[in-house]
C-alpha cells in the first residue's frame, strides 16, 4: 500500500504541471489583460482631460516604448514556455507572484482570506455529512413512505435551484423583506466595538444564510447516495441470510449494510478538501463575502492573473491530496481494499 501512495503523490507533478501550463498559456491568450486595461484607464484619462485622441492624430494614447516597458515588467516579453518557467520557479520558491491589480504579494491576498473561506467550508462539510448520511439511512429504511416522499420532494427542489440562486432568494426574503438577516459580509461594521459574546452573535448571524446556499447542492448528491447505496446492500443476499437467520432488522443494517454503503460517501470525502478552502465564487459574492471565492471571481473578472494562478496552485494541489485522501478513506471503510 505505500508503494500504491507514493506512486500516486509522484503523479501529482505531472498533473501539476499538465493543469498549470494549460491554464498559463491560457491567460496569455485572453484578451483584457494587465496591459490592455492600462490602455484602457490611460484612454479614459485623456478623454477626462478634454483630450481627444483622434484629434492629436493617434488612437493609441501609450508609446511603443511604453508598451515595450509594460510587456517587459509583466513578463509579456518573453516565449510563452520561458515565462512558464520563471513563473513555476518562483512559485516553487514560495512567491506566487504580485496582484496585477492591487500591487499586494498574491500569497498575502490568499492567506488573508483563508480563514473565512476555512470556516464556511469546515462548517458546511460537518453538517452535509452529519445531516446527510442519517438522513439517507432513514430515508432507505423508510423508502416510499411519507416520509420519503416528502423529504425527496424538498431535497429535490434544493438540488434543481443552484447555490447562488438560494443565496439570492434568501436575502430578498429573510434580509431585505423581513429584516431578519444582514444583507451581507462576513461581519457587521462596528464589529470592532462588540464584546466577545456580541462578535460571535454577530458571527453567527453573518453566517446563516450563507451557509444554506452552501449546502444547498451537495446536500441533494450526499443524501441520496447515502440512501441508495443502502437501499442496494439491503437487498443484497448476506443481507437477507442474516435476517433470515434471526438477526433483527436494526442490527443488520448498522452492523452489515450501513459499513459497505458508506465506501461511496468515503470517495467523496478528499474531493471536499479543495471545496472547504476555495469556497464558492457565487455565493461569495451575492454575500460580499471576502473569501477565496471572492477572491477568485474578482481576480477573473479583472484579468488579474497572478490572483487566478495563484489560487490555481493552491486548489489543484488540494484536489490532488484529496484524491488521494479519498482512497485512504476507503481502504479504512473497506478493508477488502488492497492498493498494490
């Protein structure tokens, strides 16, 4: 089995390296980039300024040698490889480069925003599994009874609306209707000035809505998952030998069925590590919520490259240790598993 993982953590490398080129040579193509909004800011300048362009006999308002200089402080300038290269060899040694936008060192922006993301994230994996998986029990136990019937109806209607959208109706009805919940933000402004107890009130309060769109998709797929996979191994022959056998129905469900149906719901669990901290772009800001989603909407928005990279190294490489994460959770559920 450690031949199996180490075999596994060298493929990240080239999966690595495979994901980085493609999303670098991407950005280099797009257009709207650092240099085209400088264009853009120093056309916008001269058109405040009462200056019109065409009238000066030139559409262009930056010199050739200003591009050339622009081009070279960006790393334009150079082969897309070379750029490449530079580029992976700072991030090898820790700099992940300077925001294009703001001018702040990319890993500072990120490890800002790290934390809040962490909490959503941590929060919402504990209660999708922790409602999730006794719910689907349930609901296999229970199947087409009312029950069922009535909780497959609510989940379903989750699932169809995406997160962003729940995130939307929610602060229309409970925040800006009712004015029950904050508009949005993480915290509320004079945050500073509240007692221990009051912040974490304010905390909370901040968090609730946020937290429902956030589970509202996964919490369909986990649900019932859970539920057919048990419904499955029920009807499974040891199953039923054992029942038949004078095992009662609880014990054959907790002791034999319920171990097997949760290898599908242990895959899943290290493909959530990159969720917890990259957050979701979408429900980050329809809540103005300064997280890595934020961030990561922000950043493609305004071509800001070096944010998008960034976040890139920090979210493939945790989808890459939750891969592997996921396998080791089955072979803990499953002991059949053998990795060779």
């Amino acid at each position: 089995m450690a031949a199996y993982f180490f075999r596994r953590f060298l493929l990240i490398i080239p999966t690595f390296f495979g994901i980085t080129v493609m999303v670098f040579t991407i950005t280099r193509f797009v257009p709207g980039g650092p240099i085209e909004r400088m264009i853009a800011q120093a056309q916008q300048a001269q058109t405040a300024g009462g200056i019109s362009p065409s009238a000066e006999g030139q559409s262009q308002p930056l010199s050739e040698e200003q591009i050339e200089t622009l081009k070279k402080y960006y790393g334009f300038d150079k082969p897309i490889l070379v750029s490449y290269f530079l580029w992976l060899g700072k991030v090898l040694r820790g700099d992940l480069g300077t925001s294009t936008r703001y001018y702040d060192p990319v890993w500072d922006m990120i490890r800002e925003r790290i934390p809040i993301s962490l909490y959503f994230g941590t929060i919402s994996i504990l209660l999708v599994y922790g409602v999730c998986i006794p719910l689907g029990i349930a609901k296999a136990i229970r199947h087409k009874t009312l029950f069922d019937n009535i909780s497959s109806v609510l989940v379903f209607i989750g699932y169809a609306i995406p997160g962003w959208v729940v995130g939307v109706m929610l602060l229309v009805v409970f925040a800006s209707y009712w004015e029950i919940f904050p508009l949005g933000g993480f915290v509320s402004d004079d945050f500073e000035d509240f007692t221990l107890i009051q912040q974490t009130q304010d905390i909370v309060w901040h968090t609730v809505l946020p937290l429902i769109a956030y589970m509202s998709g996964s919490f369909t797929v986990m649900t019932f998952l859970m539920k057919n996979t048990l419904m499955d191994n029920l009807a499974s022959d040891y199953v039923r030998t054992a029942i038949a056998k004078g095992l009662p129905f609880r014990k054959a469900v907790f002791r034999h069925a319920l171990r097997n149906s949760l290898i599908p719901i242990a895959t899943h669990f290290g493909n959530n590590i990159s969720v917890i901290l990259s957050g979701s772009f979408l429900i980050e800001k329809v809540f103005n919520i300064n997280g890595m989603g934020l961030l990561g909407y922000e950043s493609v928005v305004e071509r800001d490259y070096p944010v998008v990279l960034g976040i890139l190294v920090i979210s493939s490489l945790l989808l890459m240790i939750g891969n592997i994460l996921s396998d080791i959770c089955v072979a803990i559920v499953d002991p059949r598993v053998q990795f060779k």
